[in-house]
C-alpha cells in the first residue's frame, strides 16, 4: 500500500511554498507569504523554495536571474526564515519537480487549466502568444507541494485557485492508479493583509511586474523611497472610519489599513478604532513610521546578505541537497504506480 503518511522522520507536518525569482520582492510577498513562513517554522517541518522555473513562464533576462534567484533567498531569510531550521534551495535545481510536472499534466484536464484566473490575468489580450509554461504554471505548482507530499501551504489569497487544482490534481491521480498516495493540501492564507493592493489602484494586487513603482513598497526600498509610496498612495476625500464595515467599497482605504493591521499585528477593527475619524495625511504618517520600523531591518540584512552571494550560494547547494534527499523516494515510487520501466 503506498502511504499517503508525509511528516517525514521529524512527525511534524510538512509545509511547502515558494515565490518567483521576476523582481523585487515586495510588501504583498512579505505580508502574504513570509512573515507566515517564518511563523510555521516553529512547529512544522518547512521547505521553502524559489522558484525559477515558474519564473521563466515569463522572459527572464539570463544575465540577472541568478543574482535574482540569490536575492530571492535573502528576502525570505530576511523576513525570518531560518535556513537552519528549514530546507531552503531553487527549484530547479531539483529535477524531479520537472518530472512530476509532467506526469501532472497528463493527470490534469485542458479544461481545468482554462479556468485559472492568474492565467487570463497575465496572458491578458494576448493569450495566443502567451508560453505553454504559463498555461501549465498550475501543474508545475502541484509538482511542487507533492513531490514532498507536503500538506500545509502558505500562500497569498491569490493562490488559493491554484492550490484547489493541487487538491484535484492528487485526488484525480489517486483515483486513476487507485492508490491513497498523494496528501490533499490544506491552504494556509492568514493574516490582515492576505491580498495587499496596489498603493495606486485598490482594485488591483500589488505585484512585481506592475509598470508602476510607485503601485508597491519593495523590499529593498530605503527610509525615503517608503514615505514617498505611502504619502503618494491613492486614498479617497473620506476619514479613517471607527469599524471596519465603514471601510466597504473603499478599496484604497481598506488596503492600508490593512497593511498597517498586519505590520502591527492588530486586527483591522482595532487600527479602525484607534485612527477612526482622523484624515490620510495623519495616518499616511503613522503608517510610514510603522513600516520603516517593521521592514528597515529588512531591508538591511537582504543587503548584507546581497553583499554575501558566496554565502546564499551555500545556503541553496545545502538546501539542494536535502530536497532532492527528500523526493527522490517519492518520486521512485510515482514512476512506480504509473508503470515505468527501470524504476
Ligand atoms: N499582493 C499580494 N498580497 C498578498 N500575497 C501576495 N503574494 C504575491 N503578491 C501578493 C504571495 O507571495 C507569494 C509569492 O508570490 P510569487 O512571487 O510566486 O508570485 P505572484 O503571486 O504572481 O506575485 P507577483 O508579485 O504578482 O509576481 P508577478 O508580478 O511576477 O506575477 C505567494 O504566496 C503569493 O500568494
């Protein structure tokens, strides 16, 4: 009988995210995904992964993706992951989650794909020139979490579409070669700020590959860059409402006071009460003073790490090493089920 079992020999449960190598990273990555990251560390057996071959779904230049792929890294053990306590590394390094990729694009159906709103939003107009990678990005992801069998994953809310077809992906290969093997994924999206908004449009997510700089805070932004994003950030002519339902369809409001609820780590209703009938320009200058103190560190320890490529370097070759230790097994015994010869 082949286990679904995937703690591993520690008995913890084992969670698994990543992000992609395409940019700076920034506010959205660290509120959405990071700072959970270094939270699950704690209690759960984490690998944390950058994720270069999602990021080649669009053209990265070859002259900056390393040095990308290492900035990456240094986001996440800036935002507190410890490589230490987790397995940190870049995907492509292991091989098998191109080959369990492949075999999930045959598990999976056109028109499951077709429905993915991260494609429609990133192919755009353009959908006929858009890579075959971007269509099957979703397939990859699953390859991803399942060739640790991981089962926890913590992810923006942006994700969760992509992390339902990881749930339907699993149980579809399991019913295919009836067998109980693949875990099905919980989502793991909390916090105040799952889905951080453009400073510059509430209605759209802050994201690395806006034209706009100014649409979000970066990771690498300095004292000065930060207070100029928040004071510039679109706002409506209304105050600080006292609760939160004052903040619906205001979709600019809402979005920095949730920012600012998760940089505090207070609820929403509570940053409402204490700012409530007060202007932007009063809690634009509260929030500037808030995120400089949360991400200043930050920004420091990424530079001193950025300076440090010999040292990234080591952590990823490490964390190589254990990843491709943990899947390997998996990975036998899926060419296994699926028939190949010379397993
Ligand atoms: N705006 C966001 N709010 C909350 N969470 C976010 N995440 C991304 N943007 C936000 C979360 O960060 C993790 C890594 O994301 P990614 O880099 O793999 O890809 P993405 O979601 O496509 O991020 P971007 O910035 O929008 O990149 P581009 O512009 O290159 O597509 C994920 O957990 C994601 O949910």
């Amino acid at each position: 009988m082949h286990s679904m079992k995937n703690s591993g020999n520690t008995g913890k449960v084992r969670v698994f995210s990543g992000a992609q190598p395409s940019g700076d990273m920034h506010l959205g990555n660290y509120l959405g995904a990071f700072k959970n990251w270094a939270r699950l560390q704690a209690d759960h057996e984490c690998i944390f992964c950058v994720v270069d071959l999602h990021a080649i779904t669009l053209f990265q230049d070859p002259k900056i993706l390393a040095s990308q792929t290492r900035e990456a890294a240094a986001a996440y053990i800036a935002a507190g992951v410890d490589p230490d306590r987790c397995i940190l590394f870049n995907q492509s390094r292991v091989s098998g989650h191109a080959e369990l990729a492949w075999i999930f694009n045959c598990v999976a159906r056109v028109g499951w794909l077709g429905r993915m709103t991260q494609f429609k939003d990133k192919a755009g107009k353009n959908r006929e020139k858009a890579s075959v990678g971007l269509y099957i990005y979703p397939t990859l992801m699953a390859a991803d979490i399942l060739l640790y069998k991981a089962s926890r994953v913590p992810v923006g809310a942006d994700q969760k579409q992509h992390l339902e077809l990881t749930r339907d992906i699993a149980q579809k290969f399991n019913n295919d070669f009836g067998v109980d093997f693949f875990p099905l994924v919980d989502p793991v999206i909390t916090g105040e700020a799952t889905r951080v908004m453009s400073l510059r449009d509430g209605n759209k997510k802050m994201s690395k590959s806006d034209p706009s700089e100014m649409s979000r805070i970066n990771l690498t932004d300095d004292v000065d860059v930060i207070a100029r994003k928040i004071q510039k950030a679109r706002t409506d002519s209304g105050e600080i409402p006292d609760n939160v339902e004052g903040l619906k369809d205001r979709p600019e409001a809402a979005n920095l006071i949730a920012i600012y609820a998760a940089l505090s780590d207070q609820t929403r209703a509570q940053v409402c009460e204490d700012f409530g009938g007060r202007g932007f320009s009063n809690f634009k200058a509260a929030l500037t003073e808030l995120a400089v103190t949360v991400l200043g560190p930050i920004t420091s320890e990424m530079k001193r790490l950025k300076d440090d490529p010999a040292y990234m370097d080591s952590i990823l070759d490490a964390g190589a090493i254990k990843a491709r230790e943990l899947s390997e097994p998996v990975l036998r015994e899926v060419r296994q089920i699926v028939g190949f010869l010379g397993v």
